[in-house]
C-alpha cells in the first residue's frame, strides 16, 4: 500500500531528485576543479622545469639546440621548443623545426617576447593535439635573445583529472544510496502518518466514530491529527442533532396531508412530499432537478411560482390541476433562497372535498327550501282558507284538514329522513354490530310493505332466500330493505310483482330486490343514490317523495361494509343488489 500511495512516491521521486541534482552539482563543481587543479599542477611543473632549463639554454651551440630539445623532451616529458625574436623555431623535440611555420603570433611567444611568463591552452596546428602551453624569455648563443617553450599534452591532465571523477563518482553513489535509503524510510514513516489521517478524515465523512488516531510525534501532523480529533468529537454531536432534525422533518413532511413542492429558479424540482407525488401520480419518488412541467403540466401553477420568483412576494390562490385527476387545490406560495438563487415553495392544500361539501351544503339549501315551501305554502293557503270562513262549510272543511294533514305527514316524513341521514353521515362512533339474520329481515320488512302492496295492487314472487347471516344492525338493514321495497311498490304497475332474494356468492351475501315497474333511464343511473334526486320528477311530487330513500339505503349499506349497485331498463323494471360480507 505504501508503495503504490501518490504521496509516498512524490516524497521518494522529490527526495531522489535533490539527491542527483545536490551529487551532480557537486560532481560537476569538483570536476572542474580537479581539471582546472591538474592544470595548475601542470603549469606549476612547466614553471620549476623552465627555471631549470632556461639557464642552461644559454650556453648550448646552435647546432645543437635540437638534440638539445629532445634530451630535455625526455628529462621533463614536456614538449620543449625554441623560438628566436622574429617568431622563427629553431628547434622542437617532436617536430621538425623547418617545417614548422612562424611563431610570432602565438599569445604565449608575444608574451615572452615582451619580457613577461605567457601561457595558453590551444589544439597545436603542428600536431593537431591540445596542449598547455609556458613560455618564458631565455638567452640564445650567438643571438640577442628568444624564448624557451613548453607544454605538456592535456591528455595527460584529462587522465589525471579521471582519476579523480572515478573517485568522487564511487564516493557519490555510496552517499547517495545512503540518502535514497534514508529518504526511503522517512518517506514511508510520513506516508502512514497522512494515511492513518487520511483514512480518519474518510471515516468522519461516513459518520464512523469508532476509529482512533494516535498521536505519534509533535509536529505539524501531529497538530493536525489533535485537530481533526476535536473536530470528530464536534461532527459527532453535530450529526446526531442533525440527524434527529432532518428525521423530525422527514416525519412532518411524510405526516402531512398537504403537498409540498420546491423549486429552483430554472423551475427544476428540488424536493417534493410524497403527498404530492400521490397527488399527481407521480408513481415513484420524484427525482431532484426534474423540471417541473414533466411533474404537473399545469401553466397556472408555473405562472404562479414565476411570480413569486420573480417579486420575491407571497402568493396565495384556488386552482384546479389537471395532473390530479381535475381536483382543486390551494395553492400558497413563498420565495425561497436556493444557493444564493431564488427558487420558490409551493404548499399545496387539496380543497376538493370541501369545494364539494359546499356543494353539497348549497344544494341541500336549495333543495330542502324547495321541498319545504310546496307543503308549508299549501299547509297556510288551507289554514288561511279555513280561517276567512271555510270552517262553517262542513264538507270542505273536512277536506282541507286532511289535505293540511298529509301535507304535515309529509313534512314529518322529510324531517325523520333528514334526520336518519344526518345520523348516518356524521355518526362519529361506530354502532355496536350484531348477528343480523338475513332471512328473518327479510321478512319482516315484506310483512310491514304489506299494505301498501294491496293498496298498489302488487304482489310478492317468492325468491331464493337462503339462511345467511352478516355483521350489523338488524333496524338499519331493515330500514334499507324497506325503503327498496317502498320504491319497487311506488313505481311499479298495477298488478306488478317485486321479488326479494337472498344468495351467498363468492363468499358475499348478495340481497336482491327486483320489481316490474317503470325502470330507470340509463343516464340517470350514476346520480339516483344522491340527495333529492328524483328520476320522475311529477310523479314524485305527486306521491310526495323527497329523494331520500336511495341515498339512505346507500349510507346504511355502507356503513356496514358493504355495496349498492342497481341495473334497470327502462319499462322493464329495475333490480336493486345489496353487498355485505358473509359473517
């Protein structure tokens, strides 16, 4: 692991380069120096050599100057050369001197020539190798003066100066694999010292509290570890708070009926409650940055979020959104701060049951105010009759009574209606449920329609009354059989039969009431089990019927867990099937 950790390998790279960079600036510097040290040892030999042999030159004939040369060639192994004042050589021990061409321009011989010790450093013409060159005044037999030249091949000096780089060489690898090894294992002590932090640092992003973090030294590192112990322990109580709160109000959001919707300022979502999503079926968790139109299509909702963005004001309006189904909601509106851009929070609250309840509230309103003044306007018409002078006609005075009278059992009839489906729309606890026999119920409730049967001109068909039994209150179905027996004897024809039936089917009770009378428009099917709607509207002002009777046997059917459904034809008759699971 340490092998392969970027930072090891930095440290092992940077510490191998200052050592070659630290060893080759050493090298190069003794390198030259040992060059330009053997050169100077050199010219240091050339000067204690001429001081020998300049005297000497003196008193050698001119004949002999080039055995001469040769013989101090050998002596000193330096190349010995002889020059008089017009440059010309008079002798050289490795060249010979006819051939060679004027010296007079050489740098070394101009200054000899002019009284003073010349040197230089030069590839020779002559022999075509580089030399160190000396040259010093010297007195020539027979002449008024010349100079004494030596030099020494530099190959000699790059020798010697070899010699020293292999040594320096041999001394720089065994102090650089020194350092490297040194480097090494620094290197990895630092490594694992940032690893064991790194690996500290990567648990507290995981919220992981169990690790520990030594304290090895005091340094930087160590420094550093001391701090991100504390700032563990800080994250630790800082997590559980947060975590507690965002718990809290993933709880209050996932509670809450209302739906909740944010966006950024590019209308892209970024958090919607479940509530909503189930609203619009969205079908799963709404993905963050969704834009909002692949959620809810609906421009109102854009305009009003746009606005809020747009003036930083709140807003607060009714509308119906497509997306759910066509249902109603308030919708209020705020701006909200997003990563320094300003986005907005929709709460929307779903009103579509209250819109109706005030439906509903509206058209009871309208409907019981209608279904009270017929009767209350005939009721004082008759009294006001009576009382401007009616009473004393004996015959019509027995009338009006009774017309006042059925129209105040009319009025009762509608009141203890109203009053059974108030309390079996707002029955805040449940009844206590019994044992109900189906058969007995049954008939009991023909038994109490037999009078009105004969005064209809109906007659019963037996059905298939099986002895079933179901869970609820026995008065409350036999309140529901008795007002589907009233309407299958009120719309039926003279000599019509009504049959009621009882069978278990999957695992159900099904009760049928089933009559022979004037049957049910197909349109008019989806809205008979409503309050106050009457199919036959002039017949049923006629028989006095409010258009209550379906809408409680609708209510006390399912307040025992169970189901209505009706098929009907028109003039054909109508077939009523109640629903209860089977106790």
């Amino acid at each position: 692991m340490t092998l392969r950790s970027p930072i090891f390998r930095k440290l092992l790279v940077t510490a191998l380069l200052l050592i070659l960079v630290t060893l080759g600036s050493a090298g190069f510097l003794l390198t030259r120096y040992a060059a330009e040290r053997e050169l100077k040892h050199a010219a240091q030999r050339m000067e204690e050599t001429v001081r020998i042999l300049a005297p000497a030159l003196a008193a050698v004939e001119p004949a002999a100057l080039g055995e001469w040369a040769r013989l101090m060639d050998e002596r000193s192994r330096s190349r010995v050369t002889i020059v008089d004042r017009q440059g010309v050589v008079l002798a050289d021990s490795q060249h010979d001197a006819a051939t060679m061409e004027n010296h007079a321009g050489r740098p070394e011989i101009q200054a000899a020539l002019a009284g003073r010790q010349g040197t230089a450093v030069r590839r020779s013409a002559t022999l075509d190798v580089d030399f160190c060159y000396l040259a010093v005044p010297a007195g020539l037999k027979g002449q008024s003066g010349g100079v004494l030249r030596l030099a020494v091949p530099l190959e000699q000096i790059s020798i010697a100066a070899a010699e020293v780089r292999w040594l320096m060489l041999r001394a720089f690898l065994f102090a650089g694999s020194l350092a490297l090894l040194i480097a090494y294992f620094l290197s990895r002590t630092f490594t694992r010292r940032v690893h064991s932090i790194q690996t500290f640092a990567k648990d507290l992003l995981s919220a992981d509290y169990s690790s520990t973090l030594a304290i090895q030294s005091d340094d930087e590192l160590s420094d550093v570890a001391r701090a991100l112990r504390g700032m563990a322990e800080q994250f630790r109580r800082m997590l559980n708070r947060l975590a507690e709160e965002a718990s809290q109000r993933r709880a209050i959001l996932a509670s809450m009926v209302e739906g909740v919707l944010a966006v950024d300022g590019d209308f892209r979502v970024t958090f919607c409650n479940d509530s909503l999503g189930r609203a619009v079926r969205a079908g799963a968790p709404v993905p963050e940055g969704l834009p909002l139109l692949q959620l809810i299509r609906d421009p109102d909702l854009r305009t009003q979020l746009a606005q809020v963005i747009a003036t930083g004001e709140a807003s607060r309006k009714r509308m119906t959104l497509l997306a759910a189904g066509g249902r109603s909601f308030e919708v209020q509106a705020a701006p909200l701060d997003h990563h320094n851009r300003r986005g907005a929070l929709a709460i929307l609250h779903d009103v579509t049951e209250f819109e109706r309840f005030e439906r509903v509230r509206r058209d009871f309103v309208a409907n019981i105010s209608h279904e009270l003044r017929t009767p209350l306007a005939v009721i004082r018409g008759y009294a006001e009759t009576l009382l401007d002078g009616a009473l004393e006609d004996q015959e019509n005075a027995r009338k009006f009574l009774g017309i006042i009278c059925a129209h105040t059992v009319r009025l009762g009839d509608l009141a203890s209606d109203l009053l059974t489906l108030s309390e079996l729309e707002f029955e805040r606890t449940p009844a206590t449920e019994e044992r109900v026999s189906v058969r007995e119920v049954i008939q009991s409730a023909i038994r109490s329609a037999e009078g009105e049967m004969l005064a209809r001109n109906v007659s019963t068909r037996p059905g298939e009354v099986e002895d079933l039994y179901i869970m609820g209150q026995r008065f409350r179905l036999e309140q529901a059989l008795q007002n589907l027996l009233h309407n299958a004897v009120e719309f039926n024809r003279s000599g019509g039969e009504v049959q009621i039936a009882a069978t278990k089917v999957d695992g159900k009770v099904r009760i049928t009431v089933n009559d022979t009378g004037t049957g049910i428009p197909s349109e008019e099917l989806p809205r008979i089990f409503e309050r106050f709607y009457r199919v036959d509207k002039a017949r049923s002002a006629e028989t006095g019927g409010a258009g209550l009777g379906l809408s409680i046997v609708k209510h006390i059917v399912e307040n025992m867990s169970g189901t209505v459904s009706v098929e009907s034809r028109l003039g054909r008759g109508s077939t009523f099937a109640l629903w209860f699971p089977a106790a």
